[in-house]
C-alpha cells in the first residue's frame, strides 16, 4: 500500500518487462507519493500473490479480542470489507529518518461473531450473536520505521522494524449487536437504542483493538511486499 513505490510500476514491469517509471517517486516528492499510493491501493489489497501480499479486501480474523477494562468482548470469524475503496491523504517518506508515513481514509463494514458481556457506555450488557459495523470516513494514520538489509538477491531491501498507528472517526459510524441479552426484547430494546445512536463512542470504547489488528495485517503484507521487492524498484532515490 505504501508503494509511493510503484506498485503499480512494479506489477506492470512483471507483466510487460517494461518499467513504467512514473509512478517512481523520489524520497521527498509527497504529492508523487500520495498519487502513487492512491493508485496502487486497489491492486494491493486484491493480493499480489507472487509479493507475498494476500488479499486485503476482503480480509478475515479467526478471533479479535476487544474486550476493554469494564467489557469481555470476544469476536469471532471476522470479515473486512470495503478496503479497496481507501483513499490515500498522504503519504511521505522521510528518508533522512527512514520513515514512512500514511494517511488513509476508509469505509468498511465488518461482520462477525460476538460474545460480550460486562458494561459498554456505561449499560449494563450482554449477548452473543452477530455484530455488523460499518465504518465511516476512518483516517487513519500509520507511521513505520524502516530499516535497510540485503535481501536473498543480493539487493537492498526495506524492512519494516517498528510501526504505530492512531484513528480518526470523520463521520457516524454504526454498530449493531444482534440477539443482545440473548433475544430478551424488554432488555434488548433500551440498550438497541442507546447502541444505534453511538456508533462511534463504542468503536472508541472497544473498537480500538479491532482497528490494530486490521492495521497489522496491512503492515504485514507490507514487510512481505518490500521483502519480495528491491529498493531500487520502488524509488527515484
Ligand atoms: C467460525 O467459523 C468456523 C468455521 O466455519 C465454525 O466452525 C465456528 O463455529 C465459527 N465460530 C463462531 C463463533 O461462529
């Protein structure tokens, strides 16, 4: 994703042995970066195989763990979606400190399993069923630390040594529980109302955990891609 890079040129020079050299950007040119990422967003989360990038949209996690200090909140069978349609905000590599930095912003809805019980926004609350959310206008922000090492062909790559990241709700997001209080409608309702108005404050309360886990798997296939692919493909510098 982060190929201000040149996915985009590196998979078509796999197809045409015919670098197209464009989409190449030197170390300081952010808005080169910003173009590049943007176009190559939809070819990377689809998976590059033969880079070791697996398919990102959509993407599935066996269990997340979302519980928070007043909630137990264990999801199962997760599915991703909508990752395609992330648009790059920024990206920028500072090569002096051998960062890389990107600004996403995403809808995505994810569908799972829940199990939960404990307190959320302060209701008293408990269930075990489906949970659909969909998300709106997430920014969020990625920051990496890169390292350079020789790869198995010799040439320098880059590695991912360390990364961070933060989220940002631009708009309402919703979150739906099914089955709350085990299909109780007396219980359920009061707390459906209080939930189908506070999408955000529960993705803020106990969302955080899922969004890290989303984040790692991206900057997993990263590690994997740059790995596969030498410095030299993916720079001007
Ligand atoms: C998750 O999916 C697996 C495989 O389809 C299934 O066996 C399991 O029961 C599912 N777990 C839950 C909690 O739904």
């Amino acid at each position: 994703m982060l190929s201000y890079l040149l996915l985009v040129s590196v998979l078509v020079t796999v197809i045409n042995a015919d670098p197209v050299t464009f989409l190449k950007c030197k170390g300081d040119d952010d808005k080169c970066a910003k173009e590049s990422t943007k176009a190559a967003i939809p070819i990377y989360t689809a998976g590059i195989p033969e880079f070791g990038v697996e398919t990102l949209d959509p993407v599935f996690f066996k269990n997340i763990d979302s519980s928070s200090p007043t909630l137990k909140l264990l999801l199962d069978n997760v599915t991703v979606k909508g990752l395609r349609n992330c648009i790059a905000k920024k990206a920028q590599r500072d090569a002096k400190n051998s960062k890389l930095f990107l600004r996403i912003q995403c809808d995505a809805t994810l569908d799972g399993h829940y199990v939960m019980s404990g307190r959320l926004l302060v209701l008293p609350i408990e269930g075990n069923g489906k949970v659909h959310v969909d998300l709106k206008k997430a920014v969020i922000d990625v920051n990496m630390d890169i390292s350079d090492k020789q790869g198995k062909d010799g040439k320098n790559h880059w590695t991912v040594k360390s990364w961070s990241h933060t989220y940002d709700l631009k708009d309402r997001s919703t979150v739906r529980f099914e089955n709350l209080f085990n299909g109780n409608r007396v219980l359920g309702q009061a707390a459906e109302g209080v939930i189908a108005q506070s999408g955000n404050e529960i993705i803020r309360e106990v969302g955080s955990p899922v969004i890290k886990t989303v984040v790692a798997r991206v900057v997993d296939t990263i590690h994997h891609f740059f790995e596969a692919v030498p410095t030299e493909d993916l720079t001007l510098d």
